[in-house]
C-alpha cells in the first residue's frame, strides 16, 4: 500500500482518484469513512464509485464510524459550530488513523487529500506536500490538485465518466457549515432527522445568531429561503406544512 487516498467521493475527491490513475501511481488504497449521517442516496453513490475505483485497478475500503454522528452528539451532549468543528476529527480523523496505523504500522504510505487552493480563502496557502502530517500520524500529506482550477477539475471528472455534482459531498447530511443553498436542499427526511436529533440532545444544530435569530432546523430552512436581513419567525409556517390554500387535497 504505497498511496492511501482519503476519498469522500465529492467532486475533488473523484478529480484525485482519475489523476492518481492517469499518472500511473500503482499500490492504491481509496478509503472512505462513512460517518453516519449522510444524506439518503449518497451511499448509494458510494457503492457506484466504490466499483469505479476496483474497476481502475484501485483497492476501495470501507469503514464505519465506531460513533455515528447521532450518537456522537448525544454523547457529547451538543452540536459542532463553525469555530469548534470536531466532529470531522472524531467521525473521520480518527477512524482513519485506527485503520492507517493497522495497515501502514510503519508509516511508509503516502496520503493524498483533493484539497484545492480555488476552493475557498481558507484554502487558498494549501501546500502542495506536508511532510510528517500531525494529523495523519506523521506520514507525508500529498495534494495533488492544489493548483487546479475547477474547470481543469472537471476536466477530470469527464475522463472519469462522472458528471460534476452541484454541491458538495453529503456524506454528512447537513454539515455543519452547512449554507443557504445547501439547506434548501434538504429533503423533508432530513429535517425531520435533525429535528428529531435536536430533541434528544436538548440543542440546536445552527447556532441562531448566524442563522438571523432563526432557533431550530425548522426556522433555519425557513431563514435559508429568506433573503438576506429579511427572515421573520412567521415564516416557518411556509416550511413545517402546506398552509397555503393552493393546493388541493
């Protein structure tokens, strides 16, 4: 096992995975981490990418969360925020490192993540190599894509065979840096999960001050569909049922 690639199967991770092959790396591992709270389909998504990958003579692998978001927030009794994101580290980070440490007890593999500097100003210093990664148990970080803009990502894509997707991953569903457009994507199972989830940690998932005062999953989507500065608590009723009077029964 020469390359492990931390893969959550978005649009950068796939872009990395065809470069990996159109280079010719050999002895590859694409590891995905399923965190327990990805948005309904998306493993479905997985398990088509999963034999992609096994198709382009890549070994995919599979692994589980041992806390599964839902019981990790209940657990710690609350939700992640913007500042204090650390969730990644214990749904994803350290099951990766269990299972790295097994299978590369000896810190030779490479991992390669498909971060880009394009993708935001907090990514924007991303270096093309980390050497002796604290956070990958002191073994080399390698992004490839670091200097890739998203049509040439794209361009990866096609090669691929796989169309690019209009968000980001949803393997967690929602995130907590979750944005307007992302929120008003949620399907009504998914709210329905996160307000259930709300109830038994005796929290809110989306801090109100960042989301116009709105207190609850159910506001927040109604914030979400608002436009800027003009969200009003009344409009939650848009959200938690039809009560127009347009449609009929």
């Amino acid at each position: 096992m020469k390359y492990v690639i931390s893969s959550s199967y978005g649009n950068d991770s796939l872009a990395m995975i065809q470069w990996a092959s159109e280079a010719g790396l050999q002895d590859v591992t694409v590891l995905f981490v399923d965190t327990g709270w990805s948005a309904p389909g998306w493993l479905d998504r997985v398990a088509e990418c999963e034999r992609w990958v096994s198709g382009i003579g890549f070994a995919p692998v599979h692994i589980k969360s041992p806390m599964p978001f839902p019981e990790l927030m209940r657990h710690k009794s609350g939700f992640p925020s913007q500042r204090y994101q650390w969730c990644s580290g214990m749904l994803k980070g350290l099951p990766f490192l269990d299972w790295i440490d097994e299978a590369d007890p000896g810190c030779k593999s490479i991992v390669m993540v498909g971060k880009r500097r394009e993708e935001s100003q907090e990514r924007a210093d991303t270096p093309e190599y980390v050497h002796g990664s604290e956070y990958h148990g002191g073994r080399t970080l390698w992004h490839p894509l670091y200097l890739r803009d998203t049509a040439a990502r794209n361009e990866l894509l096609s090669r691929a065979g796989f169309d690019p997707l209009p968000h980001r991953s949803k393997e967690c569903s929602p995130c907590i840096n979750a944005n307007r457009e992302d929120l008003r994507q949620l399907s009504e199972a998914e709210i329905v999960r996160v307000e259930a989830l709300e109830a038994d940690v005796g929290n809110v998932m989306f801090r109100a001050k960042r989301h116009g005062g709105a207190h609850g999953i159910r506001r927040v989507i109604a914030w979400a569909y608002s436009k800027r500065g003009q969200y009003d608590d009344r409009q939650e009723t848009l959200f938690s049922g039809c009560s127009s009077g347009y449609c009929g029964s």
